[in-house]
C-alpha cells in the first residue's frame, strides 16, 4: 500500500502531456457550445428578461452555466497556448474565435450592466474571467491575443466591480462553494500581477491581510463539507503565499495549519537486498472527498475538491524553505488527492464533465505556481 502510494507520487510531478491535454480538451469542446442543460443565475425585471441563454449571454451560454463555461474557455485558451502549431491548438482557437465576437461581448455586457444584476457571478465567475483574459494576453499566437482585446470591456467590468465590492466586504465569505473569497481574490491577484494593476493588487492584498492574517488553527478536520469543490483552510494557505513575504509565510502557516506533520513514512524496498527504504510523507492527515453518485452535480462537487486541494497543496508547499520539514507530508497529500481527482475526470456524465476539465487542466500544467 505504501509503496503504491509512493509510486503515485512519483507519477505526480509529470506535467500534463499532449495526449492528457486532449482529453481533458475534449470535455470543453464539447460543452462550449452546448446550450442545454442550463442553469442561469438570473434576476428577471420584466417579461423581457425572459429569454434563452445564448440571448442572455451570447459568449458564455454553453457548459451549463456561466462561470463554467468561462472556465472551459479558458481550458481551451491554456492548452492551445501551451501545444501551439499541433491540431488541438487549432480546434481550441476556432473554438474561442466562434464565440468570442464583437458582437457577442457587447451582448454580454448589456447583460452584465442592466440594472439589478452588480451581485451577478461575483466573486468566482470573474475572476475566472480575468484568468481568461490573462491567460489570452500572454499567448505569443495574434489570434489569442485579439481574442483577449475583443473581451476588454467585460475584464474592466470584473475589475470594477471587485474594486467596488470590495472596500464595502467587511468580513471574508468562508464557504467552500462558488461565493468563497480566498478562492478568488488568489485568482485575481494573479491576474492584476501579471497585467501591472497596481491599485487592483494593492486592494487585493490589504483585503487579504485584514481578513486573514490573524487567523490561526483553522479546523481543517470540520472539512469537507457534503458539497465543497474548494477547501476554505487550504484555499487561504494558498492565498497568503501569495501575499506574504517569502520570509513570513512559514511562520504564519504554523498558526494556521499546526497539525500538518512533520514525520515521514519508510516504504520496505520492494528487494531489501537492493536498497534501503524510501523516506516519504505522511498522507493520511488530510482524507480526500468521497463521491458515491457522480451524476448529482453537488455531490460531484467533491472530485473537484481533490483536484483544487491537490494543487493548493502544491501551492503552499512551493512557499516553503527546500529543509521545510512539513514538505513531505504536503506533498504526499497532494499527490494522494491528484491521482483521486484526475481519475474522476471522464466526461461520463456531464454533472462532472462540463467543469472537472478545468480544475485538471489548471492542476496538471501547474497554472497559479511560480516556476522553479
């Protein structure tokens, strides 16, 4: 048992290949365009307000619901920016190119600007938002970075309305679903370091600070809920390594996660007479989501969870000091939670498959990590 467990953990620091990348791909291509199911967040004023998705939001009317749809346009966006010239690049950008017009991101921002709707997928819809247009931005194909023009006006939005909300938010959203705050504000303060906004960040970090600075032994054994997809402990680890000091951030994860262990496991070796045993981490602290009916999509919610706490693992663990003694049990908990995670991912039923991709996608090309 334990030496599989290390072999799986040997297996985790392979980063996404071509052919991982177009299966997991292929769930947004083909949920980018499908109109239904549909499930709309939408606050009707009148009769008129009563129309179809793709009248609503002509761009992000596929996947199911908006904030999904903008993330499975950014799977698309990513790999065709990580595997330019090969035929998925070409079959992600034709793709983009279909729904992302002139014509249809001015339809999404009369939708996002009528009145009534200032509470509309904030914070997480946008700031998958801003990771689409980031990720388009830093394309080297003109294509992408055309795209990224065409939805200026709906990133300037999202920005304005973090910038508003935010000075007005007195107390940070803990939950471990879409309205969780240190989810998102790690999105965005990704985006507004890679795009130079200055004052966006600033906002951004001293919101962090005030909410979570002080915070310590977070319960992480009350965790998972029956239906996170982000956890709210490891979210805010991941987090405040972004906002602290390299120097500060191992102190401030001991106050905050002081359970995480520092032992580690000795697997025999699989011939004792050919090598002494492996040293590795201790997994078992952190227990992975369980899901027992994957075509109920809050249920389904807890294969996402292992995938996002797979990559807040490594996250935090990047922010560590290389004789940091936590690193291994870290990292076998995230090996632990990635391979649970990426096994659920098949498309087999779309309660899972019109968003899992993307978590897979952001986990295995190590998107939100600083390169060694």
């Amino acid at each position: 048992m334990l030496l599989a467990l290390w072999l799986t953990m040997q297996a985790a620091a392979t980063p996404m290949d071509l052919a991982q990348a177009e299966k997991l791909a292929a769930l947004a291509l083909a949920c980018v365009h499908q109109e239904y199911p549909n499930k709309i967040a939408h606050t009707l004023a009148s009769d008129a307000d009563a129309k179809v998705p793709r009248a609503l939001t002509p761009v992000f009317y596929g996947c199911f619901d908006w904030h999904s749809s903008v993330h499975g346009h950014w799977l698309l966006a990513r790999v065709a920016r990580l595997y330019p010239g090969t035929p998925l690049a070409a079959r992600a950008e034709a793709a983009l190119a279909r729904n992302i017009t002139a014509e249809r991101v001015a339809g999404e921002m009369a939708y996002l600007t009528a009145p009534g709707r200032q509470e509309f997928e904030r914070p997480y819809g946008l700031a998958w938002l801003l990771q689409l247009t980031m990720e388009l931005r830093e394309s080297e194909r003109p294509q992408a970075r055309a795209l990224a023009r065409l939805l200026e006006p709906m990133e300037a939005e999202a920005v304005r309305r973090f910038m508003d909300w935010l000075p007005k938010l007195t107390r940070p959203i803990r939950t471990g679903e879409h309205s969780q705050t240190a989810f998102a504000f790690g999105l965005a303060l990704d985006w507004a370091r890679a795009t130079r906004h200055a004052a966006f960040e600033a906002l951004l970090v001293e919101r962090s600070r005030t909410f979570y600075l002080n915070d310590t032994a977070c319960p992480l054994s009350y965790e998972p809920s029956g239906q996170d997809f982000v956890s709210p402990c490891l979210a805010e680890a991941d987090l405040m390594r972004r906002v602290l000091p390299f120097s500060e951030f191992p102190t401030w994860l001991t106050g905050f996660l002081p359970d995480i262990p520092l032992h580690s496991l000795r697997v025999p070796a699989h011939d004792p007479a050919r090598g002494t045993p492996v040293v590795m981490g201790d997994a078992s602290w952190l227990e992975p989501g369980v899901v027992l009916d994957a075509t109920d999509g809050k249920l389904a919610h807890l294969d996402g969870l292992n995938l996002s706490r797979a990559w807040m693992l490594e996250g935090i663990a990047s922010a560590l000091p290389a004789a940091d003694r936590r690193l291994p049990a870290l990292r076998a908990a995230a090996a632990r939670h990635r391979d649970l995670g990426l096994a659920a991912v098949t498309g087999a039923h779309y309660a899972g498959g019109h968003w899992l991709g993307t978590f897979a996608v952001y986990l295995t090309s190590r998107r939100g990590i600083p390169a060694p």
